[in-house]
C-alpha cells in the first residue's frame, strides 16, 4: 500500500537571485522557510517601498533561483519499495538527494513529480530543491504572459504550494486510474494503469468497487485478472454506474476504489467521477442529452491575499460558489490551470470548467519543437491529473494566440486522442486581427467574426457590446441580439470576455488587502481625487459608476440570451482585476466581496438558467403611445416545461398602470420561446413618470423586470423669463451682462475644455487603452432631489433615459473651479485623470444666471431629451435658482467660448 510521509514545515533557504546553476548548493543556508509557501510569505527579498500605479505593489519580491534544504528520515520498511517526492504545485524544480542529482521538472500546471527510489536509504537523507521563477526562463518557453505567472495577478511567485511529500508504494502498483463514463448507458469504463519496477512479470489481479454519493446509493464492483510486465500494463473494466448523473442540476459522484494483489505486492488507488456526456449539436453544447448555455466568467487567478491560488477544497467552494450565486454555471480560466481543490469544488456545485495551457498572446508558443513539445507535455500532465473530474470539461490552449493554426490544430488532435471525454479549442479569441474558428475546435470563443463569414460585411463584426447597434442617434433597445453575425456559423460560439465595465473603487477596501501585496495603485488614485478637490466622494461615484455597469453587463448578457445560435458567453469579470493599468471593471472586488451594487438574487433574474426576455424597441415613450413588446423566455432548466404562463405588470408611482397574462403552452427545454406580445396604453400615465414593466414565469419560477419611462406628449415651452442659446457668444453675454436668465445648450464643437459623451462606462483601464482616444468617463452622478431635476425623474445616476443626452453630450472640465463645488449632474471620470466634469452646472455670471447643459437638448430627437430641457427651463424660471458667483467671468470665457 502507498505510505506518504508529509515535508510540510520547515526548510533551510538561501537565495540565489543571480543565478548559480549548478548544485547542489553546499551553503551557507542562513535562513528558513515553511513550506508550502511562498518566498513571499516567508518574507524572502528586499522590502518593495515602490508604489506600483498600474497593478498591486508586492512587498517582498524575490525572482531567480531560489535554494531549500531539508534532512528527511526514510523509515526501514521502506527499503524496497518505489519512492517519490510529490510537489504539488511549483515553478521550474531541480531536485538532489544526498548530492545526487535526480532531475529537473518544468511542469507548471499539474504536480511534479521525483523518482528517488535509487537515492534515499533508510535513516537520514538530504534533499535540496531549487526552485527557479526566472522572467529568463519564462520568456523563453512563452508563459511570461501566463495568468499563472505574471505580476499583473497571481504573481510570479518563488516556492513551493499544497502537497510536499514523500510516497512510497511497492514495486508493482497502481500507477493511474482513468474513468470514461457513458451518460446514455449509465456506465463507467475503467482504465487503470499498473507499473511494474521488477525484471519480471508479476501475476495479480485488480477489485474495483465504486459508490455513489446522495440519496440515490448505488454500488458496483468488478474484478480482473493482471500479468503486469515490467514497465507498464494497461487493464481495462466497465462498471455499471447506476441512474446518478453529473451536470449542473444533479451533482452525483462516484468514489471508486481499485486494490491491486499481485504476489507479494499490494497497492490501492481511489479516484471521484461523475457520470456526464458533454458534446455539441450544431450551434449547442449539450450535457447529458439536456441544451446547456454557458453562463460563463473568466477567472483571471486573482488572489489578493497570498499572490496565488488557493490549494484547499473550502476556499475554491467559497470562490466558485460566489460565482453560483450569481447564476454563473461556466468559468474559464485565462492562460492557466487551477489545482486539484478547485475540480473537487467544482464537481460538488455543478460548475463546467475550462482550463488552459500558460499561453497568453504569444505568436511564438509553437515555432519550434522544443515549444511544442513543452506544451504537448503541460497538456498530457493537466488531461492526466484532472481528467476524472467531471467538472472539467472543457480544454483550450490559451488566450488570444496567434502564430501557427497548424500546430494549434494538431495539439489539439492530440489532446482529443488521448483523452476524448470532453471539447476542445484552439484558443479563446485567437487571431483576433481575423478571426475563424479552427477546423478541428468543437467549440469557437470570439469576440467578432471576419468579414468573409458575413453577407456583406466591410469588416470584422462584433459578438459583443453592452448594445451593439444602439448609436448617438439611435435609442437603446432590448431587441438586438446576434442571429446574422452568427448565421454562418456552424459550430458552438462562446462570446470572449463581454463587458469590461469599469467601476470607480470606494477607497476604503484599501483596508482590507494585507501587508504582502499592497494596494499602492488605488493609494495613489485616493490622493490624487483629494488633490483634485474631490475627498470622500469615491463611494458615491462608485454607486453611480456601478449601477451603470450593472446595467451594461445586462445588457450584454441579455444579447447574448436573446441569439438561440449562440452557445454561451464567458463575462470579464465579476471580480475586479488589480493589474493591467487596474481594471476596476467588477461587481465584485477583488476579494469576491460584493460593492452593494446589485442583490446576487436581481442578478440571477438575467443570468440564470432560465430568463424572461422583453423585446423592447425603445424604453422611451411618451403618454400619447401604446408601448408594445414581445416576451421571449431563454430556458436552459433542467426540464421541459407545460402550461406555461407569463403574468406582466406595468407599474409606476401611484401603482399599476396595465397588466396581463399571455398563454404560451409549452416550453421545450433548450429553447428560445416566444412566449407572445403585450400593450400597454400610456395615455393615463401621469408623464413625466419612471415605469416598471416585469414579467413573472410561475412555471419556471423566473421573472424579469425592466426600466421605461413615458414623456408628456407636449412641446417645450420657454417663459419670458429664460433665454435658451446654444452658444457663449457676444449676444450671450451681453444678456448675462444685463441681469438676464440664461440656460446655455451650446455645441459640443463649442466646449474646448471637455471630454467626449459616452454612455457605457470605459472600457477596461484607461491606462492601458488611452492612446485609443475613449472618453474615459464613467457615467452621470447626480443628486435626485435638486430641483433642476423635478421633472425629470432620475436616480442618483445615468440610467437608460439618459444615453441619447449623454452620448450627444460633451462633459465640461471643472477643474478650475473652487474646490468644494460640485455640478448639479456631475460625470464620473477615470482614476488616472479624476477631473471634476460638468454635464448641468450652473453660476451667476456679470449681473445674470446661467444654467449650463453641455448636450444640445434641442437638437437631440429624444422624448427624454425634451424631458430634461423641460425641467432645466422650469428650474431656471423658479425662486430655486439663486446660483452664487462661484465661476468666474474668465473661466466661463475659457471652458464656454467657441
């Protein structure tokens, strides 16, 4: 039987970060670690005083090789038998026993593993490993770019982590046990691997005895004979897995046992599976016959507290079953490879995983053989170690590659030969310059298609975008979806990391990260607000600049349910990103802690297994129409559903305004239903009013609900008592100069010192993406309750009325202005720049007031537009509108002149 002797605890260390390559170091070894851990946790390295700006500040950086030493006693028994050192996760490893050396591991995503049964002896040994996480190393294999290794997340960390220690087994003894299971058939065929370390065949035979875990027990058993050769011997058995299946609806597990007796010798091994086809059809995955759509998020190994992965089963149950909450079924892995305990999680919650090679938009990974290879042995390792796992299925080689399609398809052939049991791709978003799906990839993750795919297209389209057709002159609907980018397509599609949202941080989770990795790039952000006049003002820009992005990560995910072609999305990211110029860009922060922005249960009404879907051609009416609008229901359950009904309410402040039943009758699952169409005559509205439309599903337990508004039907009338120009000209000021009323539309043209309009919140981190010119912006800010805004109802932020005003808009620099003042509806810039920006503002100016809206209201052909120029006029005609001179004449000629 295996034996295992643990080396957790402590190591004599001496670092070597210039590089000594021979060995085995003799000394000194002045220092000491405990392992697993990580050169970081030991405080191994000068102290960083550095203050990163663009990801987490590591305090105690050590890069290179790196020594550990450790006496290990061998016990006697152990004299004949095989032994092994076990190193579950490591950077590039070179191990000696007693000055021998036994040899070198580069194996980054699966355990590494030594052979010293010809070095250890009963008693005392000594073992040293060098553990290597050179940028030198890393380059030149093509992983630098890997979320496993790279500072922007996990880190590039110097150690050693979860399982260190020594195995000892007998000579004969099982080697690997693989299970391909049959959902169709309810069967589980074995394939164990039996090695023998003698010169001679040893006669045996294996007892395989698997149980199921749950209410539903099932056992089954099987006994076969063995002649096991020196070497290795493959013996194969099916085993009758009963009616449990694996998905994630129903999360049954088998435990399997094999005991091998071969003469003298005896060994066992143990493994977990689940029973689960995963395949496609068409355009579809499918898991055990049912239509899956894949609510996927990408995991980026963000780790904040220690700089990598967790290795224990409780906290990747605490981290992926956040993403359950929020109805996610799918998480893809960029450019790495979690460890056994996040499998195990998965497994028990029913979450699909695909991991990937360390490869990261590298064009060079497969020029060469030693590459190839490399990877060739990184894929077999991960197939090998997880490949039980029902949870994993799914397999790519990496992220946005380019290079060689050839050698990206024949590993993948590979890949799929040696072990079939679950889809493969080349890559996700792959060629994005041009990109096609591979001609051997069962499934294609892309964020556009090329334009030799397409009827008629100029260029490459997108499969992504919080609304992809909406522009400044359109108006945001909930129709589009992407049925004729997709129609050429034969295979299923998963849309590469939607939403990138960015966020504006509240300041006070700098608190919680700890002393190892440091948040000095939110440190900096912090002061500079301050400097900029704006103190304290960060948690009220990250609930405006969040709800937005909740609503843009709706909408993408809602586009995406709305395409019956499409097979799933992978969401970047729930959680925030802390490097990459930091992309602020979650619901969540980076410790998976919620910001407040959204109730996990209202983000599952949109990303769960089924969705009602309302197919509005505009949120924005007025009371002299009927709204109308068709109910689909996106249903991935587990079961077809009969008899269904939809019940829709439309409701606004003083109660509801219209409501129905629509009789759908059944609903097959895996489908996309339309369910029918619902009226609603606005003509009792009492406009200007904020509307709830929602639609309940009983029989799916589903509801949905939607934001629309209804207008007067009424032009905009202006008293005698307010001018309305669109521009600060002569004529302008002389009316301000003679005690005059102005509100001031001027043209974006006009307004030097401003920032383009841009409804979505920024893209990622303009620090990295500013040389393309965005906005920046990060949505409206304002406070409800002023009156410029009494007839304009709107909540502390933008919301969807607002995206026709914003995007025609051209918030103003404010900088100029003293300290303490504030806009009356304010834009919520980007953490680099953190300028105080204006779209409502107003002062006195000469002997007059001036109210200034930089959109051109007038021009903008928008019942909400009209909305807001009413209410700006009402305000600038009223007692309310006293504003003091605090812009002066000079700042108002610079920011206002044309």
């Amino acid at each position: 039987m295996t034996d295992t002797r643990s080396l957790a605890g402590r190591w004599q260390f001496a670092p070597d970060p210039d590089g000594e390559r021979d060995g085995p170091r003799d000394g000194p070894y002045d220092a000491f670690v405990r392992l697993p851990g990580t050169t970081d946790e030991n405080r191994i390295g000068e102290e960083n005083e550095a203050r990163e700006q663009d990801r987490l500040t590591r305090t105690y950086p050590y890069e290179g090789p790196a020594w550990y030493r450790r006496t290990v006693r061998v016990p006697e028994g152990w004299a004949e038998r095989s032994i092994e050192l076990h190193l579950e996760r490591s950077r590039v490893t070179t191990v000696w026993a007693n000055g021998e050396r036994i040899g070198e591991s580069r194996r980054l995503s699966a355990p590494q593993s030594f052979d010293l049964t010809d070095a250890l002896a009963p008693g005392e040994n000594t073992l040293t490993v060098r553990v290597d996480n050179g940028a030198d190393l890393f380059d030149w294999r093509g992983v630098a770019r890997s979320h496993m290794a790279t500072e922007e997340t996990q880190t590039n960390w110097n150690g050693i982590l979860g399982d260190v220690e020594l195995r000892a087994s007998d000579p004969v003894r099982v080697a690997d046990v693989q299970v391909a299971t049959d959902a169709a058939a309810g069967t589980a065929d074995v394939t164990v691997t039996v090695a023998n370390d003698t010169d001679r065949t040893v006669e045996g035979a294996l007892d395989l005895a698997a149980s199921s875990r749950g209410a539903a027990h099932h056992a089954s058993e099987a006994s076969v004979a063995v002649a096991a050769e020196p070497g290795e011997t493959t013996v194969e058995a099916t085993l009758d897995a009963g009616p449990g299946r694996w998905d994630e609806f129903e999360q049954t597990r088998h435990d399997l046992r094999v005991d091998l007796a071969a003469g003298p010798f005896a060994d066992a091994a143990t493994t977990t599976f689940g029973v689960r086809d995963v395949e496609t059809a068409g355009t579809q995955f499918r898991v055990n016959g049912r239509t899956t759509f894949l609510r996927g998020n990408v995991d980026c190994c963000i780790f904040p507290d220690t700089g990598y992965a967790p290795m224990d089963e409780s906290a990747w149950r605490e981290h992926l079953g956040t993403m359950r909450e929020y109805g996610i079924n799918h998480v893809r892995f960029h450019s790495w490879c979690p460890p056994e305990a996040a499998f195990e999680a998965a497994d028990a919650l029913g979450m699909y995983l695909q991991p990937e090679l360390p490869i990261w938009n590298n064009a060079d990974s497969f020029v060469d053989d030693e590459r190839r290879d490399f990877f060739r042995r990184e894929a077999g390792a991960i197939l090998d170690a997880y490949g039980n796992h029902p949870s994993f299925a799914m397999f790519a080689l990496g992220n946005e590659l380019q290079g060689d399609r050839e050698a990206m398809a024949d590993l993948v052939d590979w890949c799929r030969e040696r072990d079939p049991r679950r889809l493969y791709a080349h890559g996700a978003y792959n060629f994005l310059g041009d990109p096609h799906p591979g001609d051997n990839e069962d499934f294609w993750i892309t964020a556009s298609v090329s334009p030799d795919l397409l009827d008629g297209a100029d260029g490459k389209t997108p499969v992504r975008g919080s609304y992809k057709d909406e522009t400044a002159e359109g108006t945001p609907t909930t129709a589009g979806d992407y049925r004729d980018v997709l129609a050429n397509v034969d295979l299923p599609v998963v849309t590469h990391e939607i939403g990138q949202f960015q966020v504006y941080p509240d300041y006070d989770e700098i608190r919680d990260y700890g002393p190892l990795f440091r948040p000095e790039n939110l440190a900096v952000a912090r002061d500079h607000l301050e400097a900029h006049g704006m103190a304290g003002r960060d948690e009220r820009f990250q609930a405006a600049s969040g709800g937005l992005a909740v609503d843009c990560y709706r909408q993408e995910v809602e586009a995406a349910l709305r395409t019956p072609e499409l097979g799933g999305f992978q969401l970047l990211d729930l959680q925030d990103f802390p490097g990459q110029g930091t992309a602020l860009v979650g619901i969540l922060d980076a410790y998976m802690q919620s910001k407040g922005l959204i109730d996990p249960a209202r983000w599952r009404e949109f990303c769960g297994p089924t969705v009602p879907l309302v197919r509005l051609d505009t949120r924005v009416w007025t009371d002299a129409e009927t709204l109308s609008a068709d109910v689909d229901l996106a249903h991935y359950g587990a079961d077809d559903l009969s008899d269904v009904t939809a019940e829709w309410t439309l409701s606004g402040p003083s109660g509801d305004i219209a409501s129905g039943t629509i009789d759908a009758g059944d609903v097959a699952q895996g489908s996309l239903a339309d369910l029918g169409g619902i009226e609603a005559d606005l003509d009792g509205v009492a406009a200007p009013a904020s509307l709830d439309l929602e639609v309940i599903v009983p029989a799916a337990d589903a509801a949905n609900r939607y934001d629309v508004w209804a207008y007067p039907d009424d032009p905009v009338s202006v008293p005698e008592g307010v001018t309305v120009r669109d521009a600060f000209d002569d004529e302008t000021r002389d009316l301000l100069g003679e005690g005059e009323t102005v509100l001031l539309l001027p043209d974006g043209d006009d307004l030097r010192h401003s920032v383009p309009g841009s409804y979505q919140p920024d893209f990622w981190s303009y620090t990295l993406f500013k040389a393309q010119a965005p906005a920046g912006t990060l949505g409206l800010y304002c406070d409800p309750e002023h009156p410029a805004l009494a007839e304009f109802p709107t909540p502390g932020r933008t919301d969807w009325q607002w995206h026709r005003i914003v995007e025609n808009g051209r918030p103003v620099v404010l900088d100029d202005a003293p300290a303490d003042y504030e806009p009356i509806v304010g834009a919520v810039d980007n953490i680099e720049r953190n300028q105080t920006l204006g779209l409502v503002f107003e002062t006195s100016a000469g002997e007059g007031d001036l109210l200034v809206c930089a959109a051109p209201l007038a021009d903008v052909d928008d019942p909400a537009a009209d909305q807001l120029r009413r209410s700006l006029v009402a305000y600038a005609d009223s007692a309310a509108f006293d504003p003091e001179p605090v812009l002066s004449w000079p700042l108002l000629e610079k920011l206002l002149a044309p």
